[in-house]
C-alpha cells in the first residue's frame, strides 16, 4: 500500500509539469497561418485545414491547445467570386481575419471566375464579413477587392495610428519573368531558360474596405545583383534547382518605436528552403530596407534538426502580452509533405527581428497562460 501511494503522489506530482510547456509542430495541419486574438481569445485561419473549398478555424486560451470550430467561410455564399472549379480547386488561400468596429474582416485569396483568357493563375484578393470570429463570413461584394491586371495573393492589412488602412499583396510569379543576374546564371548553367518572380506591393484601402486609394506601390522583390547580401537565402530554390521562380510572399506588417517592420518570404512554399526575412521603413508605403541578419527563420536540418520549408508567418502575443510569438507554417522529418503549425518566441529590439526557432523541443508555455502550478 505504501509503494502504492508513493507511486501515485508521484504521478500526481508529475502531471501539472507536463502542462507547464509545449513541443513543436502543434497537432494543426494549416498552412499559411494567421492568428486573431479577440474577446480574450486567440483564433487560428490557415490554408487547408479541413476546409472544403473555404476556411476553416480553430481557437485557443493559450496558443498551445486549439479546438476546432468547423468551417466559417464558404465559396458559395451569396456574394461569392470565386471559381472553385479553377486550378488548385479553386485556390483558397491564405486567410486573415480583422476586428473592426465590432465586425470581423476575412481577406484571403482565391481563383476569379471572371477569366476570359482562361488563365491558369487567375488569383485575386477579397474580403468577407461576419459578426463573429467563427463566421458564417459572407462577402462584402461579389467580385474581389481590386484588379490589377495580374495575379495576386497573400493579402495582408495594416492599421496605422492615424487611421489609414494598407493593403499588402504579392504579385505572382506567373507570366513574370524578371532579368537578373541570377537568371543570366541560371541560363550559363543549363538550370532554367527564365525566372519568374513575385513581388510585394502596399495600397491604401477606402476605410470601408470596398476598394483601394491610389495605385499600387513596389515594396520588396527578389535582389538583381549576385553581389546583394540578399541574393544568396532569397535565390536557393533557384540555385538548388527546385524551380524556376524567386518569391517574395506571405507578407505581414507592424509597427513597433516609430518603425515600421516587414516579415516576408522567400524560396518555394513546397520546398525545403522556404524562409522567413523581414525589411524596415519609416512609412507604411516604404521604401523599405532588408535587414542585414535575414534570414530571421529557415530550416535547422543544417544544425541537425529535423524542420525545413518554415515561413508565411504571422505574429501574436501571450495572454498578458509580454512575449511576441511567430506564427508560422513549416515540415518536420515526421510531418512529410504536410504542412504544419509552429510557434516560437521573437523579439524586436534596437530596430531588429530574432526569432528563437524552429524548435521541437519542449518551450515554457506562453506567458500568461493559467497553468495547475500558476494557480495554487
């Protein structure tokens, strides 16, 4: 009876340890993660998901443990655009999701069924409503945002203080090829005839997010001399032969002491070398510099690890918002092909970006998190 006891106090003694961290890859098989924290919880969008043609979502009390709350966005809603008939079966992509005014936004990206030229890449950015973070979302109008004459994905929005609202996309490598010199190498080497590329450009939104102000403004696009310190991390795909195209995607913007902050991504979302970079500005609309110590996340299997294809990031806080966590998508030597979700901490100071990732040991819990030990 005594081994008894003392074997159970042990395990009762063992079990609130357990719950004071988390491990890498969380159990959610999302790309292109996005994270909304509202109401005192966090709300998870991603790529996939189990969604059927739309979005799915998922919430949280401390970022670690997600319950699922089923589909929230269909594409056939009575505004919808999109052609779920289309290439990549229709191309549901990338969503995040806003509070405004006590209404909640869903952009995201998807094929426009408007196609005379039958375009195999005929990707737009819309925006859809609902009263609730786990939807029913329904689209504000039936046709996307903006049409720029070209492709475009991975929407993302910035509120600044004085109450302008910005848009920020990427121009699709489809139909973009670009003269560099790393396509004059890639052509003396026999890789590839052409590279194409996508790019990042800001515009303003009309408050009500009916339309865009302006025209759209170039911010970030892969570098052209092999000499750019850039060239090397943003060129792999290239370099290794993954495929002809350079990205620059899957960007997310905040502001922090006066400046403003660019995450982006660069290198194939299929590949091993998609990785996380980031650029900084004085406005929203740049020009924006890249920084010297990109990238700021990418693969560890270099370390000995066992993470590749790590980026589309976004970036949340803890419950009591002391810590900055990255939100990102990436592949584990477990996972495979599938894509899934990792968080890990990152700072900003003295105008710089670290990430302390990709991990997959145990990490302390977000800070905040009411936890059996943080209790007693």
């Amino acid at each position: 009876m005594l081994l008894c006891q003392f074997s159970l106090a042990q395990t009762k003694q063992k079990e609130p340890l357990a719950k004071e961290t988390y491990t890498n890859p969380l159990p959610l098989q999302f790309g292109d993660p996005y994270v909304l924290y509202t109401q005192g919880k966090y709300y998870l969008y991603g790529t996939g998901g189990g969604a059927d043609k739309g979005f799915a979502a998922y919430s949280s009390n401390d970022l670690v443990n997600w319950k699922p709350e089923g589909q929230v966005y269909f594409h056939n809603n009575r505004n919808g655009w999109s052609d779920p008939k289309a290439s990549w079966g229709g191309a549901y992509w990338a969503p995040e999701v806003y509070e405004r005014n006590g209404k909640y936004y869903l952009f995201y990206s998807a094929q426009w069924k408007e196609n005379p030229t039958r375009e195999v890449e005929n990707f737009r950015v819309g925006v859809a409503v609902a009263d609730r973070p786990t939807g029913p979302f329904i689209d504000l109008v039936n046709k996307p945002i903006f049409d720029p004459g070209y492709p475009i994905i991975d929407a993302n929005v910035f509120f600044d203080a004085n109450g302008k609202v910005y848009l920020y996309y990427s121009r699709c490598c489809y139909k973009h090829p670009v003269e560099s010199e790393v396509a004059d190498l890639a052509r003396q080497k026999g890789w590839f005839k052409e590279i194409e590329e996508s790019w990042v450009y800001g515009i303003e939104l009309k408050p009500d997010f009916s339309g865009v102000i302006g025209e759209p403004v170039l911010l970030l696009r892969p570098p052209t001399s092999l000499s750019d310190k850039q060239a090397e991390w943003e060129s792999r795909s290239v370099t290794a032969r993954e495929v002809n195209r350079r990205w620059t995607e899957g960007s997310v913007t905040f502001k922090k002491d006066n400046t403003y902050y660019m995450m982006y991504s660069a290198n194939h979302f299929g590949g091993r070398y998609y990785a996380v970079g980031y650029a900084t500005a004085d406005s929203p609309l740049g020009p924006f510099a890249k920084a010297a110590n990109n990238p700021v996340l990418q693969k560890n299997t270099d370390q000995g690890g066992d993470v590749t294809g790590t980026g589309h990031n976004s970036i949340t806080y803890s419950p009591d918002g002391k810590e900055m966590f990255c939100v990102y998508h990436a592949r584990t030597a477990k996972t495979g092909e599938e894509r899934v979700v990792c968080i890990d901490r990152m700072a900003v100071k003295n105008g710089q970006i670290t990430i302390q990732g990709p991990t997959t040991k145990p990490q302390k819990l977000p800070s905040g998190v009411k936890t059996a030990r943080n209790i007693d």
